[in-house]
C-alpha cells in the first residue's frame, strides 16, 4: 500500500540559485538527436556544471579520464549504457560528479578515483569486475554509493579505499574466491541498509584441480572506522574437497586491525529515490520506504556533501548546504509514502539542474533520527 501525496516544495526548487548548465547528448549509435558519439568527446567539451545524458553507450575504450569539474552522468531509463573505466581526480572542495543510472563495469582497467576534495556520487550505478586490477578509491573526501551493486572479482577486493570516506546506502557488494567485498585502509566508512556477502567456492578447472575460496565480507586497516546500521556481513563457504581436486579456505565476515573500529547497529531504515533523470513536462515521483509510524522530513540541496553528522543523528548526512527542509509526515501502515509534483522548472536559461536529497525519519522509540538511502534528482528541458 502507498500513500500518494504532491510536494509543493518541489516546484519551488528552482529558487536555490542555479548554476548555468547545458546538456550533452551522448549515443555511440548516432542516432537523430545525439551531440556525441564518444563520451571522450563529450566530457572533453563540457563546462563544468554541464549534464551528460548518455542514451545509449556500448563502450569499448579502455578508459576515461574526467577533468577537475563539476559534471552529470545520467543514463536514460530502459537503454544500454555501459561506460568502461572512468577516472576522476583533482576535483576542489565545492565541485562533484555525478554517476547515475549507469553500467561502469570494465574488464580492461580500474574503475579508480584519486585526490579529490569534492564528492563523487553512483547512484543506480554497476561497478567492479572479475576483471584486473579492480575498482578503488584514494585519497577522496567523500564518495557516495547509492542504490547499487558491486560485483566481485578475482584479484583483489571488489571495491578497496585508501585514506577515503565512503558513504554506502542500500546497496549489495559481492566477493569471490577468497577477496573481500570491501577493503578500506585508513579510512572511514558507513554502511547504511546495505549488504557485503561473499559468495560459496566453486569447483577448480581440470588443470588446477583445486576448489576456490569461499569470498570474504570486510577489511579494515591502518585505523580504518566501520560504521554499520541495519547492514549485514557474511561469509562464503570454500568448495569441499571431492576426493580428487583440494578444498578451497572459508572466507570471514570481518577482519580489522588493532588500531582500527567497528561498529554495528540494528534499527529501522528508510530508502528515498526519485524518478531521474525528468522532464520539465513530466511529473517527478519520490518513494521513500521505511517503517509505518516514522515521521519523515525531506532535506533537498544543489550539491552533495561530505558527511555532516551530530550526536543526535545515526549517520551523515550527505547533502551540502544550505538545504531547504520540508516534512513529509507519517510513513504510512504499509509502509511506502509516494510523492507526486509536477517537475522543477529550469531558471536562466539552463539546459538542466541537478538536485541532491536525503530523507531524515525519527524513530519513535529511541527518539533519534536516522538518514535514510539519498538520491539525486535531475531535471531536463523537455525537447531532449
């Protein structure tokens, strides 16, 4: 059951001020419409500020490099769009880029970030690979994983940090073969009604003869920070051996450090997510799910953040002010709230605007309020 309401404030977005923004078409088909056929290209001719709305992308360069600027990925909804091994490093302290609604799976080269002071966001995003070497992240304030999954692979964990912050929500990370899902090193992490599982061992190649390892949840090194809430850890069985071929090691849920921590919270969660990327005459969908009886208040910016946390708040929250707060009230007895608003209308002459939120929900029985799964928001004029 859901309850559908409208939320005036959407339409009202449009009075945080906007950045002036175009909007590049990217379809490696060449299809009526499109602006680039190389997403190299595209980013390359791109001002910062500027949205990328790839509609369809079958992607088989090596790799991808972004300069230090504020830049929007949004796939279109129902196409392929694969981006092999983007990199983004030098990003200042106010700028971001965006992932979303996308495949950034690679078999040819990392999926690496390095030395940024501005967040990186993957929203609905695909990451990692059985492919070597794998995805990491170094030396960023702040990346945010949100409504998606990382796949694992064989030489090495599934998604490593290094001297980073890394803001996981609602997502699934899987590990194969002994690596684990996560690795971080002297670095922070939050998982938020999320799941690191590694997968049960398979049987070795005739040539090998010897069972794989069962996959690994979470590494923490050098003074690593785990926080968990409402999240889950588990361990894959290594494959038995069949009297012929050796048996594969049992994986862990965790392994940490002396110097590093960990904590684990049970409680109830919430999830937000909009219907992006929307067009100026379409209607924008918010659904937030969590737990009936929850009151819910809607926090909404033009950027993300790096993690604000107070003692009074089980997590960070990762959108960046100045943010308007509106109340969205009570989560209903079946526990989904819909919300309904025509979409945002484009100010200045801009092309598109992008728009970070984050749900905040009260939990009535320890009084605390709890961040809830975010999600970004981006509006596009109606003749794209």
């Amino acid at each position: 059951m859901s309850i559908l309401w409208t939320l005036p404030a959407l339409t009202c977005l449009s009075s945080l001020a906007p950045a002036q923004s175009q909007v590049h078409v990217v379809d490696s088909t060449g299809a009526p419409g499109t602006d680039f056929t190389s997403i190299d290209a595209a980013i390359a001719a791109a001002a910062s500020g500027d949205v990328l709305l790839v509609r369809q992308y079958l992607d088989r360069a090596p790799g991808h490099s972004f300069p230090a600027k504020r830049l929007t990925l949004v796939g279109e909804p129902g196409r392929v769009s694969e981006i092999r091994a983007p990199f983004v490093g030098g990003l200042g302290a106010n700028d971001f880029v965006l992932f979303q609604g996308l495949d950034l799976r690679n078999d040819v080269a990392a999926v690496s970030h390095a030395q940024n002071d501005g967040v990186l966001w993957f929203e609905r995003c695909i990451l990692g690979d059985s492919g070597n070497p794998l995805p990491t992240v170094r030396d960023c304030a702040a990346v945010v994983l949100t409504h998606g999954t990382v796949a694992g692979g064989y030489f090495g964990p599934s998604l490593g940090a290094q001297n980073s912050g890394l803001f996981v929500f609602d997502c699934a990370a899987d590990s194969i073969d002994g690596q684990f899902a996560f690795e971080a090193s002297a670095s922070t992490l939050e998982l938020f009604g999320s799941r690191l599982r590694g997968l049960d061992g398979v049987a070795g190649s005739p040539m090998l003869c010897l069972g794989t390892s069962g996959g690994s949840a979470l590494s923490l090194e050098q003074a690593s920070d785990a926080r968990l809430f409402a999240s889950d850890l588990s361990a894959g069985v290594g494959f038995p051996s069949d009297g012929l071929c050796g048996a594969g090691r049992d994986g862990v849920e965790l392994t940490a450090s002396a110097d590093s921590s960990f904590r684990s919270q049970a409680g109830s969660w919430a999830t937000l997510e909009f219907s992006s990327p929307v067009r100026t005459d379409e209607r924008v969908t918010l659904t937030l799910r969590g737990t009936p009886g929850e009151r819910a208040w809607l926090l909404f910016s033009r950027t993300p953040g790096q993690g604000f946390r107070t003692p009074q708040l089980d997590g960070s929250v990762v959108v960046g002010g100045p943010w308007k707060t509106y109340p969205l009230g009570e989560i209903p007895a079946g526990g989904t709230l819909v919300v309904n608003s025509p979409a945002p209308r484009l100010m200045g002459g801009n092309e598109a605007e992008v728009f970070f939120s984050q749900v905040l929900t009260r939990d009535p029985v320890r009084g605390r309020f709890v961040v809830s799964a975010p999600s970004a928001l981006v509006v596009l004029d109606a003749r794209f």
